[in-house]
C-alpha cells in the first residue's frame, strides 16, 4: 500500500470573487440529520489579520463561504481530498492581540431559511419543482439533484409573511417520502432516507488490527421512539376531500412492533400538501423510520471518513465478534489530522 498523510484544505471564497487557501490549526466539520443546517463548521487560524475591522476585510461575514475538504497526500506528491461541505460564513471571533481565529459557518440550507417570506408564498403542482423554486428563489444557481425522488403532485399550500422557505421545502419533500438537504458539495439533494434492512452498508467499521472502530457505548431508551405514524392531509384551498394512511412497525421480530409488548405508540404529521393515501403513507413512512428505534442506538468512535454521509447504512463488528447494522444520524469530523471521529447512529439492528 503507497504511504499517505491525512491532509485537511479550507478554501475561502471572498465576495470580489478572489479564492484563497486558509492555513488552519484545527477544528471540525458536524454533519447533524435532525438539524436545519445539516452540516456546521469551525475553524482555528493562527493568522489575527484574518479578523475583520471593517466590511471590506477578507473575512467579513458578508457574503463569504468556505469549502472544506479532508483526503490524504500520497508519497508521489499526489492528493486525493474529499468535500466536507461549503458553508456560508457566519461569525469571524478571536483576541486581536494573540489569536487565535475562529470562523463559524453553516451549510447553505441556511440562505434558504433566512430568506423569509415578505408576502404569502403559494406552492402546487409537483413536488420536485415547488422545492426547485423554493430553494432557486435564493440560490438561482443551485444545483438540485432529485434522481431518486419519485415526483408527485401536491395539494396547493400558501405560506404566510415571515413564514420559512428552508421548512417549507422540508414538508413538500415529506409529500413525496423524501428528505431535501445541502450536501457536501454545496448542491441540494432531494431523496428518500435509505432503508437501514434492504441497503448495502456503505462502510464496515471493525475491531482489530487494521479496522477503523475505536469504541462504542449503546442505548435503548424509549423516549420519543415511536412504531406508528398516521399522516393526514386535507387542502382547504382546493376543497380536496380529506386523507389518511397509518403506517405502524408491523415487523413481529422487532421490539417496537405495533401489536406487541411495546404497545401502540403513535405519531401524527399533517399537511395540506397530502392530497392522495399514497401521500401520506410516503409522508407517514418517512417519519416512521426517523422515530423507530428497531433494537437500540449507538454512539461509535471510528478513525475519521469525510465520505460519510447522515443516512448511510454501516456494519460494525465489535471485539467480540459480534456484528450490527447501523444507520448514520450526526457525526463530527475533525480538521487535527490526529482527531477521532464520534458517530451517533439513530437505529441498530443485528446483522449477518
């Protein structure tokens, strides 16, 4: 196997459209499924010229974005990096004097949300392109990728003043049993949340030598784990009849199995965007995969992989042989080329 070195690039883009590399002391990259913005940054720098005095400085939080990226260097001279995310800069803070500087930035769902409505928003027809439009209307450059959506079309929903594009892009996806998100590329994605049985694991985190798994400590709590979701739309702007679907654990070798001892533990999620059954069984099975717990959770600690992504399927094989399927809820990348990287999983069920 060639030698290689961890390597991390912060790269700024200035608002005049200049681009520069930042050299950087450390930080991290969180990447969090549950959160508006999926992924969040913060960087140290050494460099206190970095802090800006004045709306023209390099770094004044106006505008700018950073893209980070984590990969290896090869003996040759060669990189191969990995995007982490870009991220709109939020906050530029650090002593004047000694430093050191601490960029802050959000990944650009947050554009959308705080682009509110100044006059009522009224979405409809199909799903794909309402949250096209709605994502365009502050990113007119974004590049969506929607090529495992199944599009629909949706009952006509009307937002008021002040309300937020970023949610309401979030409750049309819901229509169509998907998620939208910025990825690590700066785009957005518009999917389904993968099925932790039926999807091939992305990644196999092992105990021994030459395996990536560091630790791990597993939960099972029944806090706001739910086995059933009854979703219900009805759209008063076009007097569409109403609809419902419940959609319930109905697997009787998991623990939270809607007729077994667990016991019936519903949810409820309601837009006027669910004009059809198929809709809300979409919309109720989306919801139903984030609150299910089929086993127990887990927070890992593994050696770092930029290429994780919230939602993909992983094996763990702990040190005693024993094997499971998990699926990646937040997890935290550091910038230290020697930083361990924690993963929290939302699910955990045996595998083979």
């Amino acid at each position: 196997m060639e030698s290689h070195t961890p390597i991390t690039q912060v790269t700024l883009y200035r608002t005049d459209g200049s681009v520069e590399e930042l050299p950087h002391s450390g930080g991290s990259v969180s990447v969090d499924r549950s959160a508006t913005s999926r992924r969040t940054c913060t960087v140290t720098l050494a460099d206190t010229g970095l802090i800006p005095r004045s709306d023209q400085d390099r770094l004044a939080v106006y505008g700018a974005r950073l893209r980070i990226s984590r990969g290896v260097a090869y003996s040759d001279g060669t990189t191969e990096l990995v995007p982490l995310g870009v991220f709109r800069v939020d906050e530029v803070s650090g002593d004047v004097d000694e430093g050191p500087v601490t960029i802050q930035g959000k990944s650009l769902e947050a554009v959308i949300a705080d682009d509110k409505f100044v006059a009522p928003y009224r979405a409809t027809g199909n799903a794909v392109a309402a949250i096209t439009a709605l994502i365009r209307r502050s990113l007119p450059d974004a590049a969506i990728d929607s090529s495992t959506a199944v599009d629909a079309p949706i009952g006509a929903r009307t937002w008021d003043v002040e309300g937020d594009p970023w949610q309401a892009a979030v409750e049309i996806a819901t229509a169509i049993g998907c998620e939208v998100y910025a990825d690590a590329d700066g785009g957005f994605v518009i999917g389904p949340l993968p099925d932790l049985l039926t999807t091939t694991p992305v990644w196999t985190i092992s105990a021994g030598e030459g395996g990536a798994y560091m630790q791990a400590s597993r939960t099972m709590t029944a806090d706001g784990v739910f086995n059933g979701v009854l979703a219900r739309g009805e759209s008063t702007e076009t007097a569409t009849a109403p609809v419902s679907a419940l959609v319930v654990d109905s697997d009787p070798g998991s623990p939270t199995y809607w007729d077994g001892p667990y016991g019936h533990r519903p949810a409820f999620y309601s837009s006027s965007t669910l004009t059809t059954t198929g809709a809300c069984i979409q919309a109720a099975t989306l919801r139903l995969r984030s609150a299910q717990a089929p086993n127990a959770s887990a927070d890992l600690t593994s050696l770092p992989n930029p290429a994780l992504a919230p939602g993909d399927v992983l094996r763990v094989v702990y040190p005693d042989g024993a094997r499971e399927l998990h699926q990646a809820a937040s997890f935290t990348v550091p910038l230290d080329v020697g930083g361990a990287m924690p993963v929290r999983t939302i699910s955990a069920k045996e595998g083979t």
